[in-house]
C-alpha cells in the first residue's frame, strides 16, 4: 500500500518534488475546502422545506416538484468518480475552482428563475459542480496536511463540517423561507460561494498527481452512465414502487453500465479507476462501511423532520430548532474522533460509533404519537448523531490512507460517492418500509408506526455494519493510518 507523501516541517529536506507544494497555511486550505463541502452538501436538503413554496409559484406537479432534489442528486451522485479522476488529472486547485464557479452561477440561475425547467436546469447544474468541487475538497485536506495525527484531526473537520451541513439543512431552509424568501435558499449560496472562490485562488496551490496520464473516456462514460441511471431508478421508487418498470428499468440499465465499466477497466491501460485500488483493505473496507452506514444513518434526518411536523404538529422554523442538537451532535463526535482514534483504533471507534447509533435508533424507534421532545427527538438523535460522527472520521481515514498519490482524487470521490448512493438507497428502502406500515393511512397512529419501523430497521442495518467492520476493517498494525 502507498500512502499520500508526507513531508513534515521538522525532517530534511524531502526529494519528492509534491513537498515544494505543500501549502504553507495548511489549515487556510482546510477552512477552504470544508467551506466548499458545506456549501455542496447543505444543497442537497436545503430546498426541501421551501417546496411548497416553489410549487405554489411555478404551478409545478407533485410529480415535477420531487425534481428540485432529485436533479441535484442524480448529477452529483453520477458525476461524482469522474470529478475525483479530473482532480488527479488536471489539478486540485483547477477542480475545485471549476466545481464551485459553476456551483455558484447555478445558484444564481436557480434563484432568479421564472419557469419550473430554468429551476430544474440550474439544480443540475449544482449538481455537476459539487460533483467536480465535492472529490477534491477531501483531496486538499489530505494533501495539504502531514499524514499522522495532523492529518486525522484535518479529515475530522472536513467530516464534521460536512455531516453539519446535511443537518443543517432542513434549519437553514427554514429560516431563510420563513423570514425572507425561498429563492435565498439558493441565492444564499452566492456570496459565499464568491468569497470562498476568492480565498482558494490565493491560499490553495495546485497539485496534481497524474503523472501526465490521460481521461479514461469510455470508462467516464460507463461509470457516469451508470451511476446517474442508478440514482435516477432510486429516486423513482418512492414515487413509483421497485417493480414498476420506471423504476426497475434504470436500476437494471444502471447495474448493467456498471459491469461493463467494471469489465473495460479491468483491460484498459489507463482506467479510469484502476481496480487494484481495491487491493487495499483500508480502501475497500472503509467505503463499504461508509454505503451501509449511510444508508441508514442519511434517512434520519428525514424521518426526524417528518414525525416533528407531521405527528408533533411542529412548523418548519420549529423543526429545525428541534434537530439543531443532533447538528450539534454530530460535529462534536467527528471532532472527537481523532483525539479518540489514537487511543482505541480507528476500526474499534468506527465499531463503537455504528453501535452508539444503533443505540439512539433504538430509542427513536419507540416513538409515541403525542411524545414530548426530549425523548422522543432530543435525546436519540444526540446519541445517533454522535455515533455517526465518531464513525464517519476513522472510516474516512482509512479510505484516504490506502490511497497511492496519484489516486488521492478518485479516492475521495469514492468515498463520497459511497456515502451519497449509500444514502439515497437507504432512503428508498427504508421509505418503501415505512410506507408499507402506514398501508396509506395519514393519521398520526398510521404515521408513526412507519416512521418507527424504518428505524428499527435501520437499527438492524448499523448492527450489521458494526459486525461488517468488526471482522472486515484492518487492524491498526496492517492498513489503519499512522497515528491512528
């Protein structure tokens, strides 16, 4: 296994000629790229509380309205291996610049839309820009930071950073629905997106670790062909059912592109993505416990906001207070992590961080109709939120450390292409589980006998990783990276 370079400011002076390139403000590169993740992950919940206000504007379909997040989702879920390819290839500075210039004239044409289409158009578009953008933030932190306990503490503020801003969404939406307009929603991401820009092209320096090789196309093709027909059968299934053939077909025309990408790479002289990064157990592992932890842990927020207003009878504004400490939560176990992973591993914390979740599962899967707040949302979801956390940042960890340097992007974009289809099934399925509960009714009783079974069940899915990574993730003497 080969690990990202590691030059350190106290040793000689390193031959490697990526030493001269490394940043000499590391964590003004980190604040960087933790800013541009915020950005691109907050967007994929943002939108989802000021729908009713887009669909009352444009006259837009029930069935048209689920597009304002599934266009955003498809691309930046399809896009996603290809993103962390082009950061190898043409440059992390270039990537993430590119990323999020299109991220953010997008959020312009989003915001300043007059037709339903220009709205769905300019959700694709950010899609493709997080994408591009989201691989090579996690790539910057690895590079700019000496591997070891630095470099650990770096990838647990880009986590935490991360997970803060896919809780936040549903708070942030709220907010700025309710006091200004649900056009802010996207226009909020402008000026942010300006001053991040600004900040990246003076603190961040290039690198690029191709080694001169060239774009894989036809293995681009397969993989994003595949991924985005795949995501785009997920998303139909809550809408359609997995038998319905608008849904069935996708998901199988998307298995399928995959396996020819699986079986053109494999012969191809410079692929796309090599499958020997594979090889590593760290790698391999690590993102097959991201998917299954993701695909459990993603649909909590959903659930959550659902059973507070829909049962609890909270508004949107009062929805997003209630979540703010599992937010919280989650920050403060990404950021404990590495101050945790020297002293137990990072595969024992991985294990105990899915069981502390499973626990706040648990808990909220005995929810009650007329519940107070405190047990039935506030002290589960700290103890689920803080599980994930503690999970994601030695998880994250050991995908990056297997990485050899000219593959840090396509790793990262492994990583979050994990976690993100890991997601998006988990919701599906864990949704087509509460709706066959509820059996169509809309009551409060029918409504939280579907929301708790989804998290039994996810319960038994974080019992499963944790027995996944018990016996799977490699011991701190074999993959795990150093200092942990």
């Amino acid at each position: 296994m080969t690990a990202m370079p590691q030059p350190h400011t106290d040793a000689p002076p390193s031959t490697d000629p990526r030493s001269a390139r490394r940043p000499a403000r590391p964590w003004a590169v980190v604040l960087v790229a933790c800013a541009g993740t915020f950005l691109v992950v907050l967007d994929v919940s943002v939108v989802n509380v000021a729908l009713p206000s887009v669909r009352a504007e444009f006259a837009m379909s029930a069935a048209a309205l689920q597009w304002v997040v599934n266009a955003y989702a498809i691309a930046f879920s399809g896009f996603m291996l290809l993103g962390g390819r082009a950061a190898d290839l043409y440059g992390q500075k270039r990537m993430f610049l590119l990323g999020l210039g299109l991220f953010t004239a997008a959020s312009v044409a989003g915001g300043l839309a007059q037709e339903g289409w220009q709205l769905l158009a300019a959700r694709a578009a950010q899609g493709l820009g997080g994408a591009v953008l989201s691989p090579a933030t996690l790539t910057l932190v690895a590079s700019a930071v000496p591997e070891g306990p630095a470099r650990t503490r770096a990838i647990g503020t880009w986590a935490a950073v991360g997970a803060g801003g896919g809780a936040a969404g549903g708070l942030v939406g709220g907010i700025l629905t309710d006091f200004l307009n649900w056009r802010w929603v996207l226009l909020i991401n402008v000026p942010v997106g300006v001053l991040v820009l600004v900040a990246a092209a003076v603190w961040v320096r290039e690198v690029r670790t191709g080694g001169g090789r060239r774009l894989d196309l036809p293995g681009a093709v397969l993989v994003t062909g595949g991924l985005a027909s795949f995501a785009y059968g997920i998303v139909q299934t809550e809408r359609t059912g997995w038998t319905d053939p608008r849904a069935a077909l996708p998901l199988l025309a998307g298995l399928a592109l995959l396996a020819a990408f699986t079986a053109v790479e494999s012969r191809t002289r410079e692929p796309l993505m090599p499958l020997k990064v594979f090889r590593s157990r760290a790698v391999s592992a690590a993102n097959a416990s991201l998917l299954v932890i993701s695909s459990s842990t993603f649909s909590s927020w959903f659930f959550m906001t659902l059973y507070a207003q829909n049962v609890l009878g909270y508004g949107p504004l009062r929805a997003g207070l209630a979540l703010v400490p599992s937010s919280v939560s989650i920050i403060v176990g990404s950021k404990l992590a590495p101050h945790l992973i020297p002293r137990l591993g990072a595969r024992r914390l991985a294990v105990c961080g899915a069981l502390l979740a499973a626990a706040g599962f648990a808990w909220q899967s005995t929810m009650a109709v007329n519940g107070p707040y405190v047990t039935s949302i506030l002290v589960p979801g700290v103890l689920m939120m803080t599980g994930v956390g503690l999970a994601l940042t030695p998880l994250a960890s050991l995908a990056t450390a297997g990485a050899a340097p000219g593959d840090a992007g396509l790793v990262s974009g492994l990583t979050n292409t994990s976690r993100t289809m890991g997601g998006a099934v988990g919701l599906a399925v864990l949704a087509t589980v509460a709706a066959s509960r509820t059996a169509g009714g809309t009551g409060a009783e029918a409504l939280t006998a579907g929301y708790a079974l989804a998290f039994r069940t996810g319960t038994f899915v974080l019992l499963a990783a944790a027995l996944m990574m018990l016996v799977w993730l490699p011991r701190p003497a074999a993959d795990a990276p150093r200092g942990a």
